[in-house]
C-alpha cells in the first residue's frame, strides 16, 4: 500500500519535473508570464511529490534515506528543487529554471534507465549506517549540492548571456538571454549562493568525519569518496579565494562555479561508478 | 614588515606570506589527491596496489597519502598559512579593536554617506544613544571644532579568516599527533578468551599498553523481523589478571578504556563442543565455514563446522559439521547437531554440541589526536560563520558646527563584502537618529 504510494509519487515527480523543465524553456522563449507561474507552480508540485516520496521512503525502511543510490539520488533532486525554488522566489529569478531544472530530470532518467526496480526498492542497512550523524551528513550535503547546482545554472546563464553580448556588437538583437538578469547581478547571486553552500559541504565532510571515527575509529581514511568531497570543497575555496583576492568574478568565476559542479557530480556518481572504494554500500 | 630588505630571510618568509603561493599549493594537493584516487591504494586494495609497477610504488603511489613528499606539501601549506597569519594579525586586531574616530571630513567614506542637518546638541546625544540601542561598540572624539566618531557592530567577524586559516594547522597537527603517538589494529576472538593487547594484529605504530581483553560474548542479534539488529560484544578490562573495567560494545557504539578506543568492525559465528575420549574431555571451539579445524589427538581425524545458528534465529541452536580423514577431498561424515546432543564420530571419540559461541572481530585504536581534530572541525566551521554570516559594520561620522547652535552630522559606512547590506545599515542607522 505504502510501497505503491511511494511508487506512485516517484512517477509524479518525474512527470511534474519534466513539465517544469519544458515549460521553463517555453517560458524564457515566449515570455508568456501565465507559462512562466505555470512553471513554478509545476516544480514546486514536484517539490511536494519528491518530499513524499522521500518521506514514504523513510517510513517503509524505518531510517534515513541513504540505504542505496536511488535513495541518495532522490534526496539530491530534493536539494536542488528546493534550492533553486528559494532562489527564484528570493530573487525573482525565473529564467534560471530554464539551466536548473534539466539536472533533476537528467538524475531521474538516469534512475529509469539504469535502476531496475530491485535496485530501488528499500534495504536494510548494515549496523555501520545506523547513527545520528549520518543524518546529519545526507541533510548537509542535500543542500550543498542542491545550492551547487544552482549556482552551476547561474554560471551558465552567466557564460551564455556574456558571449552573446560580446557579439551583440555584431547582432542586434540578444535572444533569451535578454530576459536574464544583468551580468553583474548573477555574478553576485552566484557568490551568494556558493557562500551558503561551502560551510554546509564543510558541514557535510565534518559529520561524516565524525560518524565513521564512531564507526570504524578513523576520521578520515582518504578514500576515494572523502579524496573527491575535499577536492570539491578545495575547488570552491579557490572559487571564494580568486574572488576576494584577484577579483576573478564574471567569466572566470562563472567557470569555477560550473567546474565545481562538475567535480559535485564526479563525487557522486563517478566514485560510486567509474572508481573503486569504500562507500561501496552506495553502490 | 622590512619591505625592502633582500636578505635570504626575507626572501622566504615574502614568499610564504603570498597568497599566490597558498592557492598553488592548495591546487596541487587537490591534483595529487584526485591521482591517488586513481591509482590502487595498498590502505584498500592491497592486491591491486601490489600489481601496480615497481617504479610507482617506489615513488609511493599506492601510499600516496602516508608518502613523505605529500606530507611535505601539507607541511608547506600550514606554513603558508602560518605565514599569512601572522602577517595579518595585527592588522586585523587594529581594525576591530584599535578603531581611530575621522578627524575630517574627508576620511568619512565617500560612497556610502550620509548628511543630517539639526541642533548639535541632540545631535550629539542622539548619535550616542542610537550607536548604543544598535550594539555598535564605538570609540569618540572631541576636537576643537570637530567631534566625529567611529563604530563597529560584529566585530568578531573580522577574525573568521584568520580562525578558518588556523584551523587548518590545527587539523594537519591532529593528524600529525594521532600518526607519531598513536596505533591501530584489529583481532578476532571467541567468547570466553583473554588476549593480551599487545598480541593484536598492527596496521599502524605500536602497542606500549600492558593489560588484557577478555572477550565474555558475542551476540549477532537480530531483530524481529529479520533484520540484523546490531552485533554486540561484552568485554572486560584485566590489568594484571584483576578486571579493571568491563561494557558492551556494538557498531557505532565504541568502548574506550585510557584512551584506547574498541570497534565493533566483524562478526562470525562460532560454535563450542567437547570431545570425550578415552575418558577424557577437550573442550572444543570452531568458527562456522571451517575457518579453523580440530583434530581429534592421536587420530587423522579432521572436525570444521559448516553453518551455526544462534538460538535467536530459528528457536534452537544448531551447528552442521564435517570430518575429514586424512587428506581425503570427501567428508567420512557430516550432519546435524542441536543443542546438548551428542554423537559417535567414526567410533573413535564422542562430539557434543554445547551450544553457540561467537566470534567478535574488534578494530582497535588509539589516536590522541582526535580531539585536537575535533577542536579544528570546530574552529574550521566556526571561522567560517564568522567570515560569511557575521560580517562587520563599520560606520563612522563627524559633527561640524559653524555657530555652535546648528550641526551638520555626516556619516559614512565603509562597505563590506555584500555592499547592499552596508547601504541598508547607514540607513538606518540615519533614520534612528533622525527620529
Ligand atoms: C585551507 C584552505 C583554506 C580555507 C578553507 C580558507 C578559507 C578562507 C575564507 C572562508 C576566507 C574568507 C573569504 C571571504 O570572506 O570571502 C578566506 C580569506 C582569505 N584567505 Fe583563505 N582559506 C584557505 C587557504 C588559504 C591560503 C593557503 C591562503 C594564502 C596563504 C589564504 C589567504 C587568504 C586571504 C589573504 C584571505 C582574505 C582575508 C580577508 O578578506 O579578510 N587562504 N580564506
């Protein structure tokens, strides 16, 4: 009963996210702002589905969503709607919709294509994952990476709208890109957004620290799963350095943002699929 | 600072103060690190990492975070930070706690500024008040024709870099102490025996400790519906064969005794017998799928055990096992037991099941340095708060005063990082006054 439920949110969710990400897109084409409300209504219907899968999820297994990688992926979608929801609503910023949105649709085909339904279904975990601190752990590194995947769309945004000015020269007219915010303001929002996430990764690596010195009496073990997380963290503190320090904003900041991500997604699935290592329950 | 001074000195601690140097360094541990995660690590692959080419491993690339050239790098990095810490300390303690008041008009910031006209009197007073109601700390002046003023609102958070920067030592030491003082190690033991600590299996540094273990069970529970609850170990403390201390353990739930920390890391069962032979009774213990063997004495007779079950999984406990003759690939005989029964083996000696007796596998552990690593975690976190969420307030003003009646107050913010928030705090700092 739960189980369908469940199952039946999941679906919901992958509908109501994918809707969401078209008509974003339809959106910032047609500048229509019944499509654009309809657009946020959509993710924020799809917010809701995920929250109740989540939470289905968690009172079938009786713990934390973390016993295996569907349930890691969900509660990573989770981050970034919630994220990116916050930030369109605080800074009046629909268009990003349109950058974020792709990157919850891309995780869900991503569990319809390679995630049998045994894959899915809820584990028992082994006695290792049962403590407070892993709680912790999966809620900080939600919003970590949700708010680095918003700010991974806002540096495209950033990189799309800055070449087509460098042309507008040239062209008249802008295209979409007419409809984002200035460059210097997505710029600034992009720091906002990376300076709440870098004290939650921070978080994030300290909890996880400390749960697997309860576990098994190391703190830090260097493998391959904690090596990425620091490489992440390293990256964004270059990020928060080059900013302050070399006023490397704009373009280059933009990019940082963007590489950061990509090491976000590399600690994510690369660990669990491309590299051997401990976190091996993830996989 | 000697800025112009060549000497060698010099030169190097010019070239750790640089930050240039710090993102560098930062830069390489993180590409040494992503290698590292690439190539096998003998930590977790051993077979792997011993296949790798003799001139990699040579250079330590199947170790390569216990390699002294990356502790090198880790090392430059504190003195990096060191370096730019300490260049930067004094200058920090001025602007939060050596505030000068503007002594005209000029060194009020020009870009986020203000001007309010009124008595100067009030003025005066209720420049004061207001500082005081919005928990600025401030300083005054009062010169001739000038009085002016300088104040700061959450000042601590001009030191969250520098905490965050310190942190990091703090944390390269608490490892450095856990490596050079600490030791780690594993064993795997049957309910009922004593090992002295000393005898455990080492992966890192040595054992100085003298007492004993005494392992008094070992119970894989499970919950009602079949779900591994928890493995739970009870153990006692012997100092010189007296127990000293004594508490069950489970994963997640560790035991310390003098800074020695008991990890439940395995489990396995195993099962208790006696063999009675020739009037004589040998008590027997054998860990499930023949992990180890007994031979009956002045026989070729070989007894293992294939699978044990605990009384909590299936009402009774129950023990499969095998003998072996000889070197003979096939068992000469093999069954079932439950508990308390006994039977004949191959007429030579008679086998008892007594009942089940797990198997703990403890990690074992002593790091001093953890708590220095929790120290730093906590400064690391609480560097970083201060940096980005408790931001200073600097704001300061000058009231001038032509005829000694009227007042021209200016007041100026100086910008910090997030230059909206500045604006917002000059307002209102301006409009409280002006009430
Ligand atoms: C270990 C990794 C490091 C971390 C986590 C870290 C963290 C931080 C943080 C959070 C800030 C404040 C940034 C802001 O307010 O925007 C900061 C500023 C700064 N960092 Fe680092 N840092 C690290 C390494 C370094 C290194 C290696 C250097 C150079 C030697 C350095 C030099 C500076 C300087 C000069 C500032 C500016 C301080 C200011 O604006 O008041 N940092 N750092």
């Amino acid at each position: 009963m739960l189980e369908n439920l469940e199952v039946t949110m999941f679906y919901c969710l992958v509908m109501a996210s994918t809707l969401g990400m078209l008509l974003y897109w339809i959106w910032i084409g047609s500048k229509h702002e019944f499509v654009g409300r309809l657009a946020t209504y959509v993710t924020i219907i799809a917010l809701l589905a995920n929250t109740s899968a989540i939470i289905l999820r968690m009172i079938i297994s009786g713990h934390a969503p973390l016993s295996n990688g569907y349930e890691f992926i969900l509660t990573f979608i989770w981050g970034i709607m919630a994220v990116y929801l916050f930030a369109e609503v605080r800074y009046k910023l629909r268009s990003l919709g349109a950058f974020v949105m792709p990157i919850p649709f891309l995780l869900l085909m991503f569990i319809i294509m390679s995630m049998g339904p045994q894959e899915r279904i809820a584990q028992a975990i082994p006695p290792a994952l049962k403590s407070q601190w892993l709680t912790f752990h999966v809620v900080t590194a939600m919003l970590a990476y949700g708010a680095f995947a918003t700010s991974f769309g806002i540096g495209i945004m950033y990189l799309m709208k800055w070449s087509r000015e460098q042309k507008a020269e040239k062209f008249q007219s802008q295209g979409i890109v007419s409809r984002f915010p200035a460059l210097d303001i997505l710029d600034e929002l992009s720091y906002k957004v990376v300076k709440f996430a870098f004290p939650l990764l921070t978080l994030c690596i300290i909890t996880g620290a400390i749960w697997a010195d309860y576990a098994w009496g190391t703190y830090w073990s260097w493998d391959p799963k904690e090596t990425w997380s620091l490489i992440t963290w390293i990256i964004y503190a270059g990020y928060l350095h080059a900013r302050s320090m070399y006023g490397w904003r704009g373009k280059r900041a933009a990019w940082m943002a963007v590489f950061g991500f990509v090491a976000v997604l590399f600690t994510f699935f690369g660990v669990n699929y491309l590299l051997p290592g401990l976190h091996s329950y993830a996989q | 600072m000697v800025e112009n001074s060549n000497s060698w000195s010099d030169r190097l601690w010019r070239a750790f103060s640089s930050m240039k140097l710090g993102l560098a360094l930062l830069g390489i541990i993180a590409f040494v690190a992503a290698i590292g995660t690439l190539i096998p690590q003998l930590e977790q692959e051993p077979e792997k990492a011993k296949a790798v080419g003799q001139l990699w491993q040579t250079m330590g690339f199947t170790h390569l975070y216990s390699t002294v050239w990356f502790s090198l790098l880790l090392g430059l990095l504190c003195i990096n930070l060191i370096v730019c810490s300490v260049q930067r300390v004094n200058g920090i303690y001025k602007r939060t706690f050596k505030l000068k008041p503007p002594s005209k008009l000029e060194q009020i910031p020009q870009k986020n500024r203000m001007v309010v006209q009124g008595t100067f009197a009030p003025l005066q007073e209720s420049v004061q008040k207001v500082l005081k109601q919005q928990g600025y700390h401030f300083v005054l002046s009062d010169q001739s024709n000038l009085w002016s003023f300088i104040a700061i609102k959450r000042r601590l958070g001009n030191w969250g870099s520098l905490i965050t920067h310190l942190s990091f030592v703090v944390l390269v030491l608490g490892a450095l102490l856990g490596s050079i003082l600490g030791f780690k190690g594993y064993f795997m033991q049957g309910a009922g025996s004593t090992l002295p600590i000393q005898s455990i299996q080492l992966s890192k540094g040595t054992v100085s400790e003298t007492f004993s273990v005494r392992i008094n069970s070992a119970e894989d529970r499970l919950l009602p519906n079949g779900e591994r609850d928890n493995w739970y170990t009870n153990m006692s403390i012997l100092e010189n064969g007296q127990e000293v201390a004594s508490d069950t353990l489970s994963v997640n739930h560790p035991f310390v005794y003098k800074g020695i920390t008991f990890y439940q890391a395995n489990f396995s069962n195993g099962a208790h017998f006696t063999a009675a032979m020739k009037g004589q009774k040998i008590p027997v213990i054998l860990r499930e799928q023949g992990q180890n063997y007994f031979q009956a004495p002045g026989t070729d007779l070989y007894l293992i055990a294939t699978t044990i079950m605990g009384s909590s999984t299936s009402g009774q406990a129950g023990a499969s096992y095998q003998i072996y003759k000889g070197t003979g690939e096939q068992p000469v005989q093999s069954g079932q037991l439950t508990s308390g029964q006994t039977i004949d083996v191959q007429g030579t000696y008679q086998l008892t099941f007594d009942g089940t007796n797990g198997f703990t596998g403890l990690q074992v552990k002593k790091d001093p340095g953890v708590t220095v690593i929790w120290l730093g975690c906590a400064l690391l976190l609480g560097g970083l708060l201060l940096a980005f969420y408790w931001q200073p307030q600097v704001i300061s003003g000058t009231l001038q005063s032509e005829d000694g009646i009227q007042g021209n107050l200016t007041v100026g913010a100086l910008s910090g990082k997030v230059s909206g928030n500045t604006r917002k705090a000059l307002e209102q700092f301006v409009s409280a006054v002006t009430k």
